[in-house]
C-alpha cells in the first residue's frame, strides 16, 4: 500500500453529533461496518436489541438526544467507521476523540476490547441516569471571555465551562434551571449560542458522582497501552501508558472539560495530517477547517457522513473516492489491507479481515 503524503488521523464525534437515522444507509451498504454494529448490539444484550430498534426505528422508544441512547450509538458508530476504515487498508497515524468518541479511540487503539467496551458504555448510561435534567449551550466567544460570566451562583450548582473547541467555540454545561438562566443572561449581553443536542450536562462538576459510578464498572476490566498513538481531548496531550491502564483516567473524562482544540492544535503543530471524521456528521470537520494549518492547505479534512441521514451512502462513496486519491490509487477498494493497515492486535479482538465491499 503506497504512503500517504500526510499522515491520516481519525476524529471521533461524540454528544451533540447524533440525528435520526445516522449512518443507517451504511447499515447493509458495508459489511464490515454492519458486522461490527451488530457485534455491538449482541454484545449489550437485550438493552442492545433496544438500542438498534431505536437506531433503525422511525419512532425512538428513547429520544436519540438521551445519554442512554446518544452515548452507546455514538460510541459504535464511531467504532464500526474506525473498523470499517482500517479493513479497508486505511492506517491512521494517530486517534483524537470528543467526549465519548475518546472511548472509541480507546477501544480501536486496543486499550480494551469491544466486549469490554459494551459494558463499559453500559455502566456510563447507567451512571448517567443518576443526573437530574440539563444540558449544554455552545457559545460563540472565548473561554476566558466567557468564564467570567459564569456567576457563582450557576458555579454552585454546577455550571462550569464544559469544552473549548475552538478560540471562539466554547460550551458551558450544567443542571437546569440554571443552565437556561445563563443562556437568557449570555442573549442579554450579546452572546449568540445554540443548544446542544443533550438532556443531560456533561464534563462539569454535576456530572461527578456519575463518574465515579462510571469508575466503578471498569473492575475486572483489563486495559492495555495503546497501539496506535491518542491524542487526548482531556488533557490536550498524548495519552501516556500510565493513563491508558488507569481507570479513573478514563472515567474521569466523563466529568473534566474538553480541550478538542488544545489536543488538535498540538497533533497540527507536530506535522501535516489528513484529518477524517469517524464519526455522524461533520462538527469535528468545521471545527478543524478553523485551524491554521488546515486554512493554509498544509491539513485537510475528509468528512465521510452528512450531517442528516439523506445522502449518506453519495456523501460516503465521495469520501472513499477522496481519501483513495489521496492515500493512493486503488488502496481503498473492495477488502484492499494492504501492509501498512493497522494489525488484528491493534483493533482488538474478532478484527474480520478483508470483507469489505465497495459500497
């Protein structure tokens, strides 16, 4: 398989990037990544033959904006993309994942298997069931022009500055009503920001006791170093060997911000990259086009799925047709591998190689 001429590195979304009917099309469309979901959903039993009912369903027993559903969909997503991309000879350089989409690094990386990993995301939605209403707002201005407006009121109850995406792309989370207090007093002082698809706050300090609940369902759960380098979007630096095998690390996450731009920032300043969207629509994609190296074509972007369900299977040909051109002719057709794909031990356990059709 030729070299790329930048190295590829994987995005993964995480809450706020799931709508109806995302990657559905793909469903049927690509085995691999058909196999994969359904590895999922068999693997979390029955609350999985649930989830892919709703997946695949006009009408959600559970809305798709419910941690229980957003969480786990966004997670196998992710990871059925990931799977999907390295059978079909695709070899990234390094992973980066939002909130969740961290785990599903993780798991693609090797740090512990899928089977783990459905449980991991199981006891998650159970930890978060334990958090009353809320939510999160995206605010166009600076975190540091922002945190002064978080008053100690809102502070009190949990409000706090949830993730910086970009200079001027930050969210704040926290319980209601305070949540939509501070939007209103944001309005008030000019600030436009957007609600994010999410009935509960994450990555604030209201969401703490549900990550140590989530701490809790890592016992018996063996972790390994990864085997692809992760960029994490915790601490905005490589994931160390130390953290990977810690699982307050990755628990953790659940309740401290996320620093996407720090960890984007520093993998850019390291070098050029290919930055593809594993992932439902196309928010890790616009947030990287703000960055520099990618403005100055020195980066670029493939996003592979529309941020709506229409045009899935066009928007996905597209992007293999993109990512072919640019990693090397024919080195991502039907099944192609390839020597430098990624290795069965790096993707965990029951990798299925070279069963990938062109869709």
């Amino acid at each position: 398989m030729p070299e790329p001429s930048r190295p590829v590195v994987l995005l993964f979304p995480g809450q706020g990037a799931q709508h109806p009917g995302m990657a559905v099309e793909l469903y049927g469309a690509e085995p691999e990544f058909t196999a994969t979901m359904d590895e999922f959903f068999a693997l979390m039993g029955e609350e999985g033959g649930r989830l892919r009912a709703d997946w695949l369903g006009d009408h959600p027993r559970v809305p798709l904006d419910d941690a229980s559903r957003a969480q786990p969909l966004l997670f196998a997503i992710g990871y059925a993309l990931g799977r999907t991309l390295t059978a079909r000879g695709l070899r990234p350089a390094a992973l980066l994942g939002h909130s969740v989409g961290e785990l599903a690094a993780a798991c693609l990386a090797g740090v512990f298997t899928l089977a783990d990993a459905a449980r991991l995301m199981a006891a998650r939605s159970q930890a978060m069931a334990t958090v009353g209403p809320g939510g999160m707002i995206a605010a166009g201005v600076a975190a540091d022009d922002l945190e002064p407006r978080i008053g100690a009121r809102h502070r009190a109850a949990g409000v706090a500055v949830a993730a910086i995406n970009a200079p001027r792309h930050t969210v704040v989370a926290g319980p209601e009503p305070w949540l939509t207090e501070l939007t209103r007093e944001l309005a008030a002082d000019g600030v436009t920001t957007r609600r994010v698809p999410s009935r509960q706050p994450f990555h604030c300090p209201a969401v703490r006791g549900a990550a140590e609940l989530f701490a809790v369902g890592f016992a018996g759960v063996p972790l390994a170093p990864p085997r692809v380098p992760i960029r994490s979007t915790a601490t905005g630096l490589p994931v160390s060997g130390a953290q990977a095998l810690s699982p307050g690390f990755w628990a953790g996450q659940l309740a401290r911000p996320v620093l996407f731009w720090a960890a984007l920032d520093g993998l850019l300043t390291d070098g050029d990259h290919t930055l593809v969207e594993a992932g439902p629509g196309r928010s890790l994609s616009m947030l990287a086009r703000r960055h520099a190296a990618v403005r100055s074509g020195r980066g670029t972007v493939v996003a592979p799925l529309p941020a709506s369900a229409e045009g899935t299977l066009a928007a996905w040909k597209a992007a293999m047709e993109e990512l072919d051109a640019q990693v090397g002719e024919g080195a991502l057709g039907e099944g192609a591998l390839g020597e430098g794909a990624l290795g069965e031990g790096a993707l965990g356990e029951g990798v299925r190689r070279g069963s990938v059709e062109g869709v």
